[in-house]
DNA sequence: GGGGGAAGGACCA
DNA sequence: TTCCTGGTCCTTCCCCC
C-alpha cells in the first residue's frame, strides 16, 4: 500500500502531482537539475487542460493495473514462489550457457543531431538555448536547453516558460537527412550492413573490422587534418577509406573533448595527422573523428558484446564521448547491477508498476525475478529476465519484412463532415502513394481517430483481399467513419488527429493484380477478343448501371469474396482472365459468366445491378438500415424461424424479421461481408453467420444475394418522391446534377460513363474532358450506388 | 474448455 | 498550444472443434 501511495497519484481527483506528466531527466545534460521546480512549471501550464485531464485518465488506469497487481501478489503463496524461483533458476542457467560475448557491438548517436545541425549552420545560436520544432511540440534540444529542463517530446509553449530565453528553431527534415546520409557513408566502412535506427542513429558491428584492422599498416590507420586559412578543413584518407571533403569552419563546432583533440603529429609536409591504432576504442575514435571532420558534429558511442549495453554505454559519456564495456561476464554483470531500469528499455508504465514492487535498479530485478514470474506476462518476464543478465541481441539485423504502413494528421479542432471526409481521402491518397513506392497491398485498413479530448480510437476492417488503391482504401476508411460519426450522431465526431493503417500484408500468391474496372476490363477484353471480334466502344455502354465503375461501388460490394476457394473465378482478388479464357467475371455478383460476348455479359451484369436496385425497393427508408450482404457461394441455407422472405428474380433474397437474431448457416460458404449498418443494427460474426438484431426499429431488412439463379420475384413498390434524397452527384464527374429525377439523372451518368468508357479505350473518340475534371465535390449529395439502393 | 483469429488499446522507441 | 510512425504485446470477444 505504501508503495502504491508513493507510485500513484496523491489523490484521485486530479489534484497533486501527475508523475506521467513528470520531467523524464533520463537524458544526456540533464542530470542535477531542480526537478521539483521544473516539474511545477510543467504542471503548472499543463493543469485543467484537456491533454492533462486525459493523462489523468491514463494514470489512474495505471494505478488500478497496480492495484490489481498488488492484489494478486497479496495471494501468491510461498510454495508458488519457490517453483517459479527453480523455474527462474533453470532459464537463468540456460541463458547463461548461451551468453555471446564474441561481437563487438557499436551504438552511435549523433549528439542533439537536429539541434546540432542548425547550430553549425547558423553559429549564432551557439551559446543560446534553442530546441527544434514549434510551440507545440520540441524534437530535440540543445545542451544549454537542457539545464532549464527543455527536452524532446515536450511542447514548444511549456518549454518557453521553463525557458523564457528559448529560441525555436522549425524543423527541417530534408537538410537533416542529407547530412544523416554523409554520416551513414562512414559507418559504411566499419561495417556494410550497419543498421540505422533512425536519421542520427545506428548499430554497427565492426568485429570484422577489427580483424581485418589488426594487419593494417599504419597508413591506414593516418588521417590528416588539414586547415587553411580561411578556416576551411579538408580531410584525407589514406588507403582504402576515401573521403574529400570541404567544411565551412572547423570542428568541433558544438562540444569540447573532440577526437581529434587529442595531441596531433606533423607529417613530412607539416600538416597534422592523427595516428589511430588498431583496437576497438581506436576504430570508433577514428569513426568518430571522420564523422566530425565531414560534418562539423559530434557522435557519442558506445561499445559492448551486443546492442543492448551498447545502447546504455554510448549514453555513458555523452556528448562527443565514447564508453567501451570490457567482453567478459563479470564486466557485464558490474555494469548492470546499479542501472535504473528506465535506462535498458523499460518505458514510464512498467517503470511505475515495477517500482510499486519496489524495484528500480537492474539488481532488484535479477532479485525479485521469481516475483516477476509469477505477476507478469511469460514475455514480459522473459524480457527482464534478459535485462538483468545483462543479454541483448548480439547480431545486428536489419528488420526483416515490414508489418504495417500508415499515414495521420494531427490538425486544429475538425468538427465538419465535408472536412473529415475529404482528409480522410487525402489520408488514403498518401497513403496509397507510399503503398505503391513499396509495391504493398494490404488486407486490413484501420482507421485511427483522437477526438479533441485526446481520447484515441482505432477502427479496423479485414478483407478478404488486399488493397492498395486510393478508391480502395478510402471505400474501406470512409465506411469505418461514417459508422464512428454514426455513433455521436447527432453531435459531431470532433477530432484533432486522424489516421489510416494497412497492414495484414498479402504474401508474394496474393499480389496479383486485382481485377480491373469494368472501363479496364473492357478494355482487356477489346485486345483480348481483338483477334476473333471487333466491336465498337458503343457495345461496351449499354446503359449506365452496365458500366459503373468498380470505384463508384463501396467497399462492401468489393469484399464479398473468398480469396480461396473460388479466388480464380469470383473475387477481386482474382486475376484478370487469362487470353483465350471464354468467360468474364461479373462484378456485381462476381460468378463467372461463361461468354466473351459483351452483349450477352452486359446483359447478365445489368439483370444484376437492377437485381440489386429492386430490392432495395421495398425499402421505405434512406439506407440507414439497410444492410446488403453477398454471398458468393453455392448451398445457402436460411436458418431462423421467425420472418417472412422474398425473392428476387436475379438471386436476391429480401428478409424480414422483427426478431432480434437470424442465423445463416451455411454447408461451406465464403465469408459473408455486408454494408455495415451505421446504426449498429446488423453485425457481422464470422464467416457464415449474420447477426441481425434491431433496437430502434423492429423491422430490420437484410439484402442478401441468394445462391440460387433468377426467381420470380414481386413486384417491388416505386419509392415515395418525397423520400429522395436533395439534389445528386453524378459518380463519374463529381459534380452535383440540378435534379432529382432518375431519369434525368441516369441520362447524365450515362453521357459521362459512355465518354469514361471512350477516353479509357485509348482516346478512340475524341472527348472533351474539360467539363469533367471539377475536384471531387464530397458529400455534396448521396453517392451513386446510394441512388441504386434508394431509388 | 481450449485454440486461434480479429479488433482494440496500450506501451515503447 | 502536447508529434509521427511502426512494432509489439496484452486483453477481450467470438467462432470452431
């Protein structure tokens, strides 16, 4: 209890002192200073703010993790204690008999890189505290800073008051980089697969440096020094490490204790050179000293049997200073014993929990391990396990395939629909273009929202197939929007940051193309039937339903697909047809229709989209409560026992019910995916189940594509005029058409689709497109495909 | 009841 | 007036066997 009291808050009302919010002085020039005073300031200007009140939030769910830890530690009995301890001693002797003490591992860290940058580039700010980055939020911070307790990660307007003097420098990514890129050139020559681990940062392992170091002559090992008289150095190599460089002004720059400040030779022409030898120390000296030589900057390093303590050591002796941890256990053990478990890669939670068990040094760790056992995760538990031995990775890899790719904003309070749908499209684009430098397509999409009291939530969709288009992303995050708008509805979602993620990468078999617009398609197909047929662009647009483009479909309607089972003949994921296939895969119900035909085909994909149009119609609503489900699949069988259903001519099967539940089971079906229902009224529970449950209406409607060919169906009734919606956006220009009638409208569509169709075909007419590149009017009124479900 | 996948949240660098 | 990105782990929920 004692130990909680210290650890949490001191009271739960928010009053007192937050220790999350608290100064982390785990950092290079910032020992020795008034914590408490600091630590006022920064309450002081954070208090009653939205961003401290949700950090109260977090911290008082830390303090309950606590709490419920110390509960169960308040159980643990002694026989339990004793097992975990034999069974702490067994992995400990195992881990020992693997204990790799042969590499020789480097951690080099450009000291206050950004910060160090400007300052070279502008030697004014030389003697003045300054930061990089702006009011908001600071990225790095000079050593003068550091004495008022400015730091990275800590917004620009708390570190002005801790600092009235502070100057804020914007930061500027690209001169950063450049300069990351001469330092990398030299890590280069010690080790070719270094791993960098950010712009300043990286790991090297130079024990085959080393090997080869020890036969070289000591021409080698010589750099000279040469200055002129107007300040500039030029460096020279002497063997096989070639450099020629002009600097503007002579190092160091920014710290004292340089490598090359060490007492230099005169060489035969009077120059001064500096000899390195051949041991581990000197090589990084000399890496150190080349790197200072070729950008004016100061690294620290560090130098230990694996990346672990070569992280911890090149903090040691910060700045412009390196620490070499000696290869043997003893060493190893000594080092580690009085380290505050922040410093090995334990964050500010665990840190918090750990210490309420009275644990903050690396040695009560190795002490308490049985404990730790018994309260924490197997990984976890493992994970201090290693700490405490002082164990880390010993070979330096470059990471290996990557997990997940996103993009996000943070921005100024965004409250209007019209924004939030049109940034999450930017979102998309971005990421779509960052997607395709990598050539990564991804099943899942996540979307990430922070609401303005810093409240974050993700929101994920899995589909069958991977995605990587703008269209295809945006088709996925705008559904997960308009749900979370939904959600607050009638009160607006009011966000400050939003995000979008793909991940769940499709291995090599599922990055092929995916199938193509019914325009693309077309097309393939005109040089496909090239041989055999001719037909003219005026075949290939009988109607607008026809030829609506895959993009004006949602999401929905494109992860109606098993990538398995039927991937070659009815999914997105499916391939275009091969030349000299006889059959085109229809895009609405997506079965294989076994015709090269374009008429026939046509024919089949307009009895389709009318299907689905039809039986929307029976739909007195907007489709607020609607939910359309295809299932692509042979061998449906409904399952429930209360509603009446209806069916479609082209496979739609209408549902009723007033029921809460309606269970589809289904003798091997593909996964169901359904327009989700923004109100929350039909869900989606795996592959072969559909949940329908209604609280705010008891006649919920489900749409679902029925396995079985055309029916008869009823006639469906024609919707009220006065439940359309205001005036419409045609899908195919963007733009919002001054009518509501249908059929005016699909005039409109038709025109713009038969003009899509003919620029797609390779300009085969010519077509004024002018009138047709207006910037996407989002929103302005309902979407295609919602015309079709409504109308 | 256990295995396993998906989703969501949290932590960490 | 409190960042961005990406990886990992943990928990919960649910389906399936």
């Amino acid at each position: 209890i004692e130990n909680i009291k210290k650890w949490g808050t001191s009271s739960s009302s928010g009053e007192g002192f937050l220790s999350r919010m608290a100064l982390n002085d785990n950092k290079a020039g910032m020992e020795g200073l008034n914590r408490d005073k600091i630590n006022k300031i920064i309450m002081e200007s954070s208090k009653g703010s939205r961003f401290y009140e949700n950090e109260l939030k977090k911290e008082q769910q830390v303090n309950q993790r606590i709490e419920r830890m110390m509960l169960q530690k308040a159980h643990i009995t002694e026989q339990q204690l004793s097992k975990a301890q034999a069974q702490v001693e067994k992995m400990t002797s195992d881990l020992e008999r693997g204990r790799d003490l042969s590499r020789v591992i480097v951690h080099v860290d450009m000291d206050a890189f950004y910060a160090a940058v400007e300052t070279r580039d502008c030697p004014d700010l030389m003697d003045k505290p300054m930061a990089v980055g702006s009011m908001s939020m600071l990225s790095t911070s000079n050593y003068h800073a550091r004495k008022f307790g400015v730091r990275a990660a800590m917004p620009g307007f708390i570190a002005k008051k801790l600092c009235p003097n502070l100057v804020i420098v914007p930061i500027n990514f690209d001169k950063y980089r450049a300069v990351s890129a001469e330092v990398r050139e030299v890590f280069a020559d010690y080790d070719p697969h270094f791993l960098p681990m950010s712009l300043d940062e990286a790991y090297l392992d130079i024990s085959d440096h080393l090997e080869q170091r020890r036969g070289w002559p000591e021409a080698l090992r010589t750099h000279r020094l040469h200055t002129n008289n107007t300040g500039t150095a030029r460096v020279e190599d002497h063997g096989g490490l070639q450099e020629t460089v002009e600097l503007e002004g002579l190092s160091p720059v920014l710290f004292e204790n340089s490598p090359s400040s060490s007492p230099c030779l005169q060489d035969a022409a009077g120059g001064e050179v500096e000899v390195f030898g051949t041991c581990a120390e000197e090589a990084v000296r000399e890496m150190r000293f080349r790197i200072e030589q070729k950008t004016s900057l100061t690294a620290s390093a560090g130098i230990a049997p694996n990346m672990m303590l070569a992280k911890v050591c090149s903090d040691k002796n910060k700045p412009n200073g390196q620490y070499r941890l000696p290869s043997n256990r003893q060493a190893v053990i000594d080092f580690i014993q009085d380290l505050p478990v922040r410093k090995v890669g334990i964050g500010k939670v665990t840190e918090k929990m750990l210490g309420a068990l009275g644990i903050t040094s690396c040695s009560h760790l190795g002490q308490e391990m049985a404990l730790l056992a018994l309260l924490f995760s197997e990984t976890s538990w493992h994970h201090f396990l290693h700490i405490s031995m002082g164990l880390g990775s010993t070979h330096i890899e470059r990471d290996g395939e990557r997990k997940s790719m996103s993009t996000e904003r943070t921005f100024g309070e965004m409250g209007a629909l019209e924004e939030q749908f049109s940034l999450c499209r930017e979102l998309c684009q971005d990421l779509a273009q960052d997607l395709q430098k990598e050539a990564l397509k991804g099943k899942t999409v996540t979307l990430k929202l922070k609401n303005v009291n810093f409240e974050v939530k993700t929101r994920a969709w899995t589909l069958p197939c991977a995605v990587a288009t703008t269209e295809e992303l945006f088709a996925v995050a705008k559904d997960l929007l308009k749900t979370e708008i939904d959600n607050v509805s009638p009160q607006p979602l009011r966000l400050r940051l939003m995000g979008v993620r793909v991940s769940n990468f499709a291995s090599a078999d599922d990055k092929k193309p995916l199938q193509k617009s019914i325009v693309g398609f077309l097309h393939k197909k005109q040089t496909d039937s090239s041989r055999t047929q001719t037909h003219t662009p005026k075949n290939t647009n009988t109607s607008a339903e026809t030829d609506i483009s895959m993009s004006a479909l949602t999401a929905s309607d494109k992860m109606t697909h098993e990538p398995s089972a039927h991937a070659s003949t009815s999914s997105c994921c499916s391939t275009e047809p091969e030349s000299g296939t006889d059959s085109l895969t229809c895009p609405v119900c997506f079965r294989e229709v076994n015709t090269t035909e374009l008429t026939v085909f046509n024919r089949h994909v307009d009895q389709c989209l009318s299907g689905v149009t039809m039986g929307q119609n029976n739909h007195t609503d907007t489709d607020e409560l609607l939910s359309r489900c295809m299932l692509d699949s042979v061998g449906l069988q409904l399952d429930s026992s209360a509603g009446d259903h209806t069916e479609s001519t082209t496979g739609l099967l209408l549902y009723e019910t007033s029921t809460a539940n309606i269970s589809l089971s289904t003798v091997g079906l593909n996964p169901v995916c359904l327009n989700t229902c923004p109100n929350g009224d039909v869900s989606i529970h795996r592959a072969n189940t559909l949940k329908v449950s209604s609280q705010s209406d008891p006649r919920v409607r489900v749409c679902l594509l029925s396995p079985g060919g055309p029916r008869p169906m009823t006639t469906p009734k024609p919707e009220s005029r006065d439940h359309r919606g205001p005036a419409l956006t045609c899908p195919v220009c963007q733009e919002t058409q001054d009518t509501n009638d249908l059929t005016l409208f699909n005039r409109h569509v038709d025109l713009c689709l038969n003009q899509e169709v003919l620029h797609e075909l390779g300009g085969l007419a010519s077509v004024d497109r002018t009138t047709h590149t207006a910037p996407p009017a989002a929103h302005k009124g309902p979407c295609f495909r919602d015309v079709l479900f409504t109308e």
